[in-house]
C-alpha cells in the first residue's frame, strides 16, 4: 500500500495522548513550537483519535502518513517505558532518514542512585539521526538550528 502526504507539516509530535495530562502537555508544547512559526501535526488532533471507535489501520496510515510529511519526528521518551506508539513513530521517521529529537525531561535521567532505563535500540534510533534535549529550551533551540542548517 502506498501512502502519499496530504500536507507538508515542519515537526511531528510523537507522545502518548491518553490521558488528561498528556493532552494539555502536547497542546501547551505545540503551542509553543507553533508560536515560533513551524508547522506541527499534532495525532491528538485528528477526529478519528477523539471517536470511540477508531480504526486501527485507520490510526496508522494517518499517522505514518504524517510521518512521511514531517521533516523533524520530536518524540517524548519521559515514560517509564517509552510509549510503544512512540517508538514506532521514531522507527518508522529513522527508516525514512527523518530528524528525530528526543525530549526527555524526566528528572530521573540524572540520578545517580536510580537512572531511568531506556531501551538502547529505541535511543540508537534517536542518535542515529538527531539528538535528546533535556528541556524544552534545548528543543526549541534543536529545532531552529535544524532548520538554519538544513535547506528545505
């Protein structure tokens, strides 16, 4: 099956979005990157993620379909466990040669006694074709170096 781009968007924004809280901390993000001008596709915005019934493939196409438009996949790794969509979506943005930033902010990455575990084939993916920031700062800062650097 071919999947071709309705729309050409700068940044997709790969975070959970079940709950309460992860929604307002996606749209408060987005908010802020679409302030500085970029585009941002956002999956908690599509009316199918807001029905009770969704299709599967239905989910996957659009998204992989954004995926494919997006010239920078800024995935949230805070979780625990990286979100299992999460490290789909930057799966499938490293086989397309995407950007990808990882935001993790989790104050938990500097701990001495307890460190985070995050799987190393997920990050290598990450590293593979970008960075991990620390804060928001550092990401919006990643994403307009990104785009000064790189001739869209």
């Amino acid at each position: 099956m071919t999947i071709t781009p309705d729309h050409i968007y700068d940044i997709y924004w790969a975070n959970s979005l079940f709950s309460e809280s992860d929604r307002v901390y996606n749209q408060l993000c987005t908010k802020e990157i679409r302030e500085r001008g970029f585009s941002v596709f956002l999956p908690q915005e599509l009316t199918i993620n807001k029905s009770n019934s969704p299709s599967e493939k239905e989910i996957f196409l659009k998204d992989t379909n954004a995926i494919m438009a997006c010239k920078i996949l800024v995935a949230c790794i805070d979780q625990e466990v990286i979100d299992c969509g999460v490290a789909c979506e930057i799966g499938i943005a490293y086989s397309l040669g995407k950007y990808i930033i990882g935001l993790y902010t989790d104050i938990r990455r500097d701990r001495i006694t307890y460190r985070m575990y995050k799987n190393p084939y997920v990050i290598g993916a990450i590293l593979s074709n970008g960075i991990i920031v620390n804060t928001m700062n550092e990401l919006l800062v990643g994403i307009s170096e990104h785009f000064r650097d790189q001739p869209y």
